[in-house]
C-alpha cells in the first residue's frame, strides 16, 4: 500500500456485521481515502449500521450484486478502486445447511468475479491490493489439542466453508498465475454490534431478553475462539498496510470457549446489565438436535500475524461482551429493524424441527 492520498477503496458487503464496524471504524479515522461501500442488501446487511458515517464526503453506498459481472465492471470503470476489501459473502453455516445454492453464488461465483475485475483492469505497474477476508472454517475441525496455522491444510465440513475454502483457492490462484496483488486473512468467530441475531451470540442475548428458549445444539460441547469485531477490523488494516503480498494471515483471540460456558456467561452479563437474577435466562438453555457436520473445535495460532505485523487484540472477552450486550439492550430501534417476517421464518425453519434433548 502506497500510503498516498485520495486512494479509492472498494469495500464489498460493507453494511454486514463486519463490513459495517469495519467502514464505521474506517472512514473517519482515515478521510484522506474514499470509501465504496458495495452491497447487495440480502437480509443479512442493515443500512442503519451505517448511520454514523452515510453523510461523510469520503464515503458513498452502491447497491448491487457480485455475482453480476458487468454491474462489477462499472463499478471498476467509474470508481478506478485501487484497494479491495471483501466482505461479501453468505456467512451463516445453518443457512449453507438448508439452501447452499446462495453460498456458491455469492462466495465462489462473486469472489471469482471480482478476481477478473481486478485482472481486466488493473495495471500490474501499480501498487493496488486485492485483501480476502476469509475465516478459520477452511480449516474443519480440531481435537481437544492443537490450532490452526497458515500451513493447515483445507478440510472444511459445511457448504459455507467448502464456499470459502473455494473463494480461498481462486485467490491464490490469481495470485500464482496471474501475479495479481492478493492478501488473505482467516479470522476465528466474531461478535460485537451489528451482529445478525442468527449468530450465537446475538441470538442468545435477544432470545434471553424476550424469555424466548436458548437453543444450544447437542451438548454444547462444541468449542470456538471469539475475538471482538474492531480486533479483526485493526488486523485486516495491518495485513494491508505491512503484510506481505500473496500471503495469508490467521487471526484469532486466544479466548477459547465451549458453547455451553458462553451462553451461561451470557445469562450471568446479561442479568447484571438488567438487575434481575441470573437463574431466570439460565432456565430458558434447552438443548437441541446438533447441526449436522458440525465441526467441534477451532483455535487460531495468530503467530504470524503478532510477530511479523505487531497485531494485538486490544478487547478482552469481558469487556468486548459487555459492550456487545449494552449495545444490543440500548439499540432497541436497530433490534426492531431485523425483526422482520423473513426473521420470523428463518428462526421457524431453523428451530422448529430441531427434537429437543
Ligand atoms: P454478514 O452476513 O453479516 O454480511 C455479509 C454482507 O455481504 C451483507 O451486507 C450482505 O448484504 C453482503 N452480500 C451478500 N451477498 C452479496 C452479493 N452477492 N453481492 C454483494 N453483497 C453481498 O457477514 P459477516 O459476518 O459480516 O462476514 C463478513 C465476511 O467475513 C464474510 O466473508 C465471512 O465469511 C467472513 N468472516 C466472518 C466471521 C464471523 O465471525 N462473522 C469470521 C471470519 C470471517
Ligand atoms: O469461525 C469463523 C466463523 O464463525 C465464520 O466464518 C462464520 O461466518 C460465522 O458465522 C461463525 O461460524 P459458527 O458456525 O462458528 O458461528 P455460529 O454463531 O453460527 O455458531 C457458534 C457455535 O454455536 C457453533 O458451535 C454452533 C453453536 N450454536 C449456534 C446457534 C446459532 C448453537 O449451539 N445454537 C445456536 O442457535
């Protein structure tokens, strides 16, 4: 990256969970580049995520699709984008689960798009970057030991990952073949404001809030490696500006928990925030049939990312839970946007056959 002014930075699926804390973060922090926010608005995206920032000057949104190439080269031709940053994807496993087509679009048909974008119209003099954000699933599962490093190898287990383990593979293949300038990151699960409440987190707090039943699948044994949104948004900054063109980097907070300890620790933050005792949402956990392939274990090794680029997570699981759960009790106005019929149905298709154990 340059580090030259009125760069033209193309973010996709930038008023999704990431996207938006990303561009919230982002546009006043640095005026000096503009910022294309680029989204279809599925269900997944909210334009009230970016309230703070849709009358900056450096910032503009376009809706629109990237599966539609020649929309892509519009884009390209009016805007001349020198950074890309991408977010858009399907994101949510259960939904890969029950309709895949979306993911195979949108993650592998989208990201290929973009990738012939960048060939047709970038001038390989320049220095531009092409930054994949891309997540941990690629992965598959982990035993009771052991994390993930760059050297991995790919075994993702749900049509989600197997999306982006693909979207992945076209990357660096732009990258061997073509020379294009690509970066990938791999981040473990994120939570923090914004977050579509078919997530766990989100989905446990709001369904806590109503004394709506907290579905945890199987055991709950299954565990992940939260790390805040901003964490993730400061990492993916790094890997732009110092990280080396053509390779990956893993990200992920240290913070491993099982599913069950989660959703109690919810109940317990949850109970304080609202002055009532704790043993009222802890009598709503019911245990639920288990996703199916549902990988049991993920924990990053951010080795890389410390050592050669500095990164630090600045939020510790504590505070970060908190402030996500003040956020989602202070922000009823955004809680009432999602809660829309295809909510409604998306919960009913989810949960209604799942037997409860
Ligand atoms: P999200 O589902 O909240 O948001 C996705 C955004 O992409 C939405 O705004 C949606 O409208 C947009 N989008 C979907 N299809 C599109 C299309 N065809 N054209 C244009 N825009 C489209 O997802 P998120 O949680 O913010 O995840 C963002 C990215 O980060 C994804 O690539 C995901 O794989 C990756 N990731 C997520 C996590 C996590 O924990 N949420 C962790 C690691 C990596
Ligand atoms: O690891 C990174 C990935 O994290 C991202 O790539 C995905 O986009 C993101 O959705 C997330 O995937 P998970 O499947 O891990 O997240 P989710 O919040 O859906 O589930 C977290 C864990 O909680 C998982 O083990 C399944 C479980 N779960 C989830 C829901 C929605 C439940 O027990 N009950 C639930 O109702």
């Amino acid at each position: 990256m340059t580090g030259g002014v009125n760069l033209n930075i193309l973010v996709t699926g930038g008023a999704g969970f990431i996207g938006s804390n990303f561009l919230n973060y982002s546009v006043p922090k640095y005026p000096q580049f503009n910022f294309i926010n680029l989204d279809k608005l599925t269900y997944a995206a909210n334009l009230l995520n970016l309230k703070k920032i849709e009358h900056n000057s450096n910032y503009c949104f376009i809706q629109g699709d990237i599966v539609n190439y020649e929309f892509l080269s519009r884009i390209f031709e009016k805007y001349k984008p020198e950074i890309i940053i991408h977010f858009a994807a399907e994101s949510h496993v259960d939904r890969s689960i029950t309709g895949p087509a979306e993911f195979i679009n949108t993650n592998i048909i989208g990201t290929f798009n973009i990738l012939e974008a960048c060939r047709k119209y970038w001038d390989k003099s320049d220095e531009k970057v092409f930054h994949h954000v891309s997540t941990d699933e690629v992965y598959g599962s982990l035993g009771d030991t052991g994390f993930f490093t760059e050297d991995t190898g790919y075994n993702p287990s749900s049509p989600y990952s197997a999306s982006k383990a693909s979207s992945d593979h076209l990357v660096r293949a732009y990258y061997r073949t073509y020379k294009l300038p690509v970066k990938i990151t791999s981040c473990s699960n994120n939570y923090g404001p914004y977050q579509f409440p078919e997530k766990l987190i989100p989905l446990m707090i709001l369904n806590a809030v109503e004394s709506k039943p907290l579905p945890v699948y199987g055991k709950g044994e299954n565990i992940r490696d939260w790390l805040y949104v901003e964490d993730h948004c400061l990492a993916i900054w790094d890997v732009i500006k110092k990280g080396k063109t053509g390779e990956a980097y893993n990200i992920g907070g240290n913070n491993e928990w099982k599913n069950i300890d989660i959703v109690n620790k919810i109940c317990e933050v949850l109970a304080e925030e609202m002055d009532v005792d704790s043993s009222a949402f802890k009598k709503l956990i019911t245990f639920v049939k288990d996703r199916p392939g549902h990988d049991y274990r993920y924990a990053i090794d951010s080795t890389k990312i410390m050592r050669d680029l500095g990164w630090r997570p600045k939020e510790t699981f504590d505070t970060g839970l908190r402030k996500t759960i003040k956020w989602y009790l202070q922000n009823r106005k955004w809680v009432e946007s999602i809660k829309t019929g295809r909510y409604q149905e998306w919960l009913k298709a989810n949960y209604d056959k799942r037997i409860i154990l």
